[in-house]
C-alpha cells in the first residue's frame, strides 16, 4: 500500500446525493422479472427503472387531480 494518494483529480459519487432514503421494496415475482428484463435491456440498473415508473404514476396522478 501506498503511504499516500492523490484524489485531487477525483469526483464525488454522483449517487450520493440522489439517494433520499434507502427503502426495502418487496416486489411480486412477475413485476420483478419485467423490471429486471426491461433495465436490462435498457442497460439501466433496477433502482433507475423503479423510479422512472414511480415518476410516470406521479405525474399521471397529479393530472387526474
């Protein structure tokens, strides 16, 4: 191990501020399979396919006020 290490060119976590909370969400198998088929083949992680949902459902909630 080194005694020292530059992180003058590093970058802070761009997940770190994102993340409000860290909630446990259980998912019935079926809706697990399609988000995970669906962020694979988006190439986006579970997490990211979770919470454009969420979003899409907001906004149509929002407008049914």
């Amino acid at each position: 191990m080194r005694k020292e290490y530059d992180f003058s060119s590093s970058i802070k976590n761009p997940y770190s501020q994102k993340s409000i909370s860290n909630l446990p969400i259980y998912l019935d198998p079926e809706i697990e399979n399609f988000i995970s088929k669906l962020a694979k083949k988006q190439k986006k992680n579970i997490s990211e396919i979770v919470n454009s949902l969420l979003f899409k459902d907001k906004e149509l909630i929002e407008l049914a006020k």
